[in-house]
C-alpha cells in the first residue's frame, strides 16, 4: 500500500531551475516529513539532477528520476516551450507501482504556498481534480480557446475547460477507465485540432469526469494580465482574494520568473524560493 503523499511532475532541462524552485516551496510550506517525488525525466542533464538532489538531501522530499519510453507521442505537437515530456503523464499508471492510488501532479513552473496536505486530503470520486481554465478564452470548452471538438464529442457547450497543471489523480480510477489508451487514442487521432497539446486530450476524455478544486490551487497568469475584476471569470471578492492569496501560483506564460523579461507582479514569489537553493 501506498504509506507516503507522491507528487509528479514532468520535466525537461529548460525547466529544471523551476522544477528544483517548486519542491523547494512544497518542502517548505508542507509539514510531511517524507513526499516521495517522482520526477518523469525528459532530457533533464546529470548536473542539473546533481543539483536538484543536493538540494533536498536531508528534506521531506525524497526524488526519483525516471526517464519514459514516449515512443508512443512520436509525432504528436509539441511548442517552442512545451516539449513531448507535457505528455508523460499520461503514462503514470504503467510508470507506478499498482499499489499507488493517488498523486498529486504539479507542472514545474509553480510555486506552492499551501501545505500539499490540504490537496491530499481533498476527497472524490472523480478520475481527477482540478482548477478550470481562468482564462475568458478557455474557461468554457466552447470558448475560442477551449476543446474545438466538444459539440462533436457530445460536451455540453458550459462544461468548464480544466487547466492540467495542478491535478490530483485517482490512479485506481484511471487505471480501471483505461484513461491513458482513451486520451491518447483521442490527440492522435484529432492531433490537427489540438490546441493545448494533452491537456487537451484530458479535457476531451475525462470532461464528466472530474472534480472541481478551489480556484486558489491554480492561480495562472491571466489573473495578472487583465486590467480589473471585470475582464475575469471571478467576481471583484473573488478576485482581489486570488490575486493577493493564492495557494499554487502557477506562472503560465511563455515569459517564466527564471527569465530576464519576465514582467509578472508575482515573480518576487518565486525568487523567495529560488534564493533558499544552491544553484
């Protein structure tokens, strides 16, 4: 059985100061005395590794590196920023044990404020939980932004648009659902419609089939970007309590903290982190 909180995120080299950034804030801000962490390797370079792990050496955060046969993505879309390894983790229930039944998924471009044991403890019994898309454009999945072929696969028109980057996934569920064959069957199949890349593919499968966090676990860019409340998905309470309070900041742009034309009001967030590393 599973006897610690797993966390699991995806990366390439290009990311892995964020990477080391995020779990020095989930170390910091959690009370666990032991996340097993596993980091699904996409070209992440030894001495980037040797960093990262020296950092948490004698920490609650226990990592292991695993590298993914993603044979199965070749020739799917990828970006400029966003490289085969976003898929990954649509291999998590043949990459863990059987007797792993829940994770928590975090992309490694955010900072989380908020012990993780208040997402641990969350309970459903949906295949995964989280945020919906705070953008106007992708909040619904009939959005310009959202899924193109949700009439055709039957999505009413005002199901919310998730955003992947902060998920707690039902291993169980998925394994028992098949999740994995379903969302890749899909993106293969409808690759020229994808816009964002697996995410997508999560949206097109599991969009009855997923629970609802709390805004503040996955607090994106775009609330920072609008001119006011009004141009939100939020009301003005909601908004001004997000912008000054989130749990998971989550910096979505192209532009991250780690680059030097980052214009983010939030970015002085995760330098606090950065700073506590040895990098």
């Amino acid at each position: 059985m599973q006897s610690y909180p797993i966390l699991v995120s995806s990366c390439d080299d290009a990311f892995a100061v964020g990477l080391a950034t995020m779990l020095k804030s989930v170390s910091i801000n959690t009370h666990y005395h032991r996340i097993d962490t596993i980091v699904l390797d996409g070209g992440i370079s030894e001495a980037n590794k040797v960093k990262i792990t020296k950092n948490f050496n004698n920490t609650n955060i226990k990592i292991e590196f695993i590298t993914v046969n993603d044979a199965v993505f070749s020739g799917f879309k990828t970006t400029a920023n966003i490289t085969t390894s976003t898929y990954y983790r649509l291999l998590l229930p043949s990459i863990l044990s059987a007797d792993v039944g829940k994770v928590l998924y975090l992309d490694s471009d955010l900072i989380v404020e908020c012990d993780v044991d208040e997402l641990f403890s969350i309970r459903f019994q949906e295949t995964i939980a989280a945020v919906p898309d705070m953008d106007k454009r992708a909040h619904f999945v009939s959005d310009q932004g959202g899924l193109k072929l949700y009439h055709e696969l039957g999505i009413p028109a005002t199901n919310r648009y998730f955003n992947a980057g902060v998920m707690l996934i039902n291993l169980d569920k998925w394994r028992f659902s098949n999740a994995s064959e379903r969302i890749i069957h899909y993106l293969s199949a409808n690759m020229e419609h994808v816009l964002w890349l697996d995410q997508d593919g999560l949206n097109a499968v599991l969009w009855n089939d997923w629970y609802e966090l709390k805004p503040c676990y996955n607090v994106t860019t775009i609330l920072y970007k609008v001119s006011s409340w009004e141009e939100s998905v939020f009301n003005k309470p909601g908004f001004d309590e997000l912008y000054l309070y989130p749990k998971i900041l989550h910096y979505t742009h192209k532009k991250k903290p780690w680059h030097d034309n980052c214009n983010h009001p939030m970015k002085h967030r995760y330098w606090l982190y950065y700073n506590l590393l040895i990098w």
